[in-house]
C-alpha cells in the first residue's frame, strides 16, 4: 500500500488527529540538563545559532573544518539532541570565488530551545543580556574562549566580540569583573570592538 503525504495529511485532518513531530515520534527527552543548557548558553555568545522552524527552534554548531575536534566536542555534550552526527559540508563563495568547507551539525527543533531563543534573541537578532550571562558558569566561559578566543602576540588573550553592541560590551565587561574577578577592557579592531582580557 502506498500513500503520499499529502493523502496522509488529508486522513489527520479528516479524523482529528494530531501531527506528531518530530521529538515525540522520536522520543525525545523533556528537558536540558544544567550541563546541556550551560554548554548552549556559552556557545551562543559565540558562533552558536538557534533558528525557528514552523513551531519551534533548534541550534546549530557550525565551525571551520579545521575547528571540527571542537564541533565534536560540542556535539559530545548535547549528542541525544542532535539530530544527525557532524559532517562536513562544502560552499562556494562567489564574492571571494573560494571554496569554503564547514563542519557542523543540527540539533532538532523543540520546545526546549524555544525558551532559550526568547532568552537570547530579541526580534530575531542575537542580545546580550543580564538574565543569559547569570546562566553562564565556567564551563559556558570556557568554551565561549575556546571557540572566540585566541592570543594576541602570544600573551594577551582577547574575545573577538564584533557582533555585539557597545552596549552589549559595556554589560559584559561589569559581568566579568562581578562574578570572576577578571579585569577586561573593549578594544577597536576595525569598524567593531573586541574584548582584551589583561
């Protein structure tokens, strides 16, 4: 027996029954551990994106191929949400007229990671706000660096910010020196700012 979508979309809706997304066929669980949640927080300070299917959001960890033992790392702390292991994924940028390669995975969409999007998003654009960094601890921190960071001529380290606001900056630099005693300072690079940790 065979059937389109389209039939068995035309049998839910006559009966009253309910589409079954994805998660619940799947089984998904309910919740984020405070392990996954803080791994999603801090990533999302860096290249870390949630999208919005038709209902609900999921993240996406996307990186450099020559980032992929992070991508993996990443994918260990959250792996029963992904919904398919990292691969790799190749684009041509015909602005540079370049080949670029990706590593990346998806997590699926869930109610979850809407609660997070409303946390972190405002009308769709990623802000920094007093709430997300509360949810942030060391591990958060860590892998923000470890994805952001790097060193400047070999001792100084910096967080490269540029997406953020002055604003945004300003916020960050009281939370480093409120909850870890860190003195860091924003710094111009360009046409934006990065954080300069001394």
């Amino acid at each position: 027996f065979r059937s389109t979508s389209g039939t068995v979309s035309y049998w839910q809706k006559k009966h009253g029954i309910e589409k079954m997304e994805c998660w619940q066929r799947n089984n998904c669980p309910s919740s984020l551990s405070k392990q996954e949640l803080e791994v999603i927080l801090g990533h999302l300070l860096g290249d870390g994106h949630l999208g919005m299917n038709s209902k609900h959001a999921h993240l996406r960890v996307s990186q450099s191929i020559k980032q992929a033992f992070f991508v993996n790392q990443l994918f260990g702390y959250i792996r029963r949400w992904a919904s398919y292991c990292p691969t790799a994924d190749k684009r041509f940028d015909k602005r540079y007229n370049k080949e670029y390669t990706s590593y990346r995975f998806d997590t699926i969409a869930h109610p979850v990671f809407d609660e997070i999007y409303e946390l972190c998003y405002n009308n769709g654009v990623k802000t920094v706000n007093e709430k997300w960094l509360d949810g942030i601890n060391s591990l958060g921190l860590a892998l923000w660096y470890q994805g952001d960071g790097g060193l400047s001529g070999a001792t100084l380290p910096y967080i490269s910010t540029c997406s953020f606001t002055l604003n945004e900056h300003n916020l960050l630099i009281d939370w480093f020196e409120t909850k870890w005693n860190i003195c860091v300072y924003k710094r111009k690079r360009g046409k934006y700012f990065e954080l300069r940790i001394e």
